[in-house]
C-alpha cells in the first residue's frame, strides 16, 4: 500500500489494544517494564526466562516474519539476565539471548535482526551442555546495526556503531564505527561533536506523542470504514 487507509479510530483503537497487551500479557513477564513503552505488533514479541528488566520510553517494533525474542537461560543457578535502559529501540527480528549476563545502556539501537548473546550455547567438544559464557555490556547511545552479531564476552564502548553484518568477537572502544568479521574498527567518530540521542527525542514525551496524535489525525482524516474494507479487498494502483 501507498499509504494507510485505515480511518483515525481504527488505528487508535489497534494502539489501545497493543498497550492493553503488553500490560496484560508480556509486563507479567518481565522483572521490569518502565513507563512511556511503545510496542508495535506486541505479539510477536516472545519473552523467556528471567530476569529481563526494560527501561523507560523503550520502542519495539516486531513483525509476523521477524519476532522479536528475549530469552534468558542458563544451567548455573543465579546466571542469566538481561537489562536494557531507557529509550531504546529493538527493531524487528532482534534476538537477545542469555545465559550469563548482557547489559544494555541507554538510547541504544538494535537494528533489524541483529543478535546478541552472552554464550555459545553449544561446547566445542561437549554439545549438550551451553559452552562457554560472558558478560555483554553494551554501553550508552550504541547503534548495533542491521543483522550484526554480538557474541560473549563483548563490552562495546559509548556512542560506537557496529556495522550491517558485523560479527563482534571483541570488544570495540567508544567513539567509534566496527564492521566486518570479526570486527575491527574501521573509523574513528569525532568525540567532540555533540551526539543527539533518543533521549532527547523524549524530552516532552506529552509533547511528541500529542504530535503523533495530531498527525494521524490529519493523514487519516479522509479515510472511512468503506475505503478501507476496499482498499484492502479490491487493492488498486491508488492505494
């Protein structure tokens, strides 16, 4: 489609319903879910194990075709955990998966696909048992990018990006853009320049979603329950 037909109602209605699902069936879940969350298609997003602790004003957004999956396993008795800060982003088909621990920082982006995970989850020699495991820390203002890996034992410094693709066997220094595989630093930012972060972003959240409210109510304004039941049965080189 072109564009969305849906009436204004229609889609307020279907955000209603996704924040009406993450409280009555992901939050029970979690260790923690902070405030100002939003969930597109919560349920595709699938929740193991725990702890899992999610910050403040977090965005994720998960499709039929690439779930979003936190998972939190391990075969020692106090081991395992995932921590994400405030104003994140999880893209579709993001996985994070535990066994040891993976802590995640503030106003980080997890782009499409990418992976990150704190063990092997197979010995070298020993395949039914987990291998070996490490901490992940992902610190602040950290944009993993689209299908990355990000494996044990892994700290990636404040403000750095990991490329499309990049398979992080090491840890990467702040202020800086990794690629390839395994990953090396392949440019240095200019720690000098002011970053804008997602936090700033929300910094009058009442504010930014009264304006996403105002907008869909402008583009949606035409559309009835008719155009859209049309627009989705007898499609057309307008929609």
């Amino acid at each position: 489609m072109r564009r969305d037909h849906r009436p204004y109602y229609a889609k307020k209605t279907l955000l209603k319903f996704s924040e009406f699902y993450v409280n009555h069936f992901l939050r029970p879940q979690l260790d923690s879910l902070g405030d100002g969350f939003t969930f597109v298609r919560p349920w595709y997003v699938e929740i193991f194990g725990s702890p899992i602790e999610l910050g403040d004003y977090l965005n994720v957004v998960a499709s039929a075709d690439r779930k979003v999956r936190l998972a939190v396993w391990s075969e020692k008795k106090g081991l395992g955990r995932i921590q994400i800060g405030n104003y994140c982003l999880i893209s579709p088909g993001v996985r994070i998966g535990s066994a040891h621990e993976i802590i995640i920082g503030d106003n980080c982006m997890m782009a499409h696909a990418a992976y990150i995970t704190d063990s092997d989850w197979h010995d070298v020699y020993n395949r039914i048992t987990i291998g070996k495991t490490a901490p992940v820390k992902i610190q602040d203002n950290v944009w993993v990018g689209d299908s990355a890996i990000v494996c044990k034992g892994v700290t990636v410094g404040e403000n750095s990006i990991i490329g499309a693709g990049a398979v992080v066997v090491n840890s990467v220094p702040p202020n800086c853009i990794a690629a390839g595989n395994p990953a090396k630093v392949v440019k240095q930012l200019d720690a000098g320049e002011q970053f804008t972060t997602r936090q700033q972003w929300f910094a009058d959240p009442d504010k930014l979603f009264r304006g996403f409210d105002q907008t869909d109510k402008q583009l949606l304004r035409e559309n009835s329950l008719l155009h859209w039941q049309r627009s989705l049965l007898f499609p057309s080189k307008k929609d």
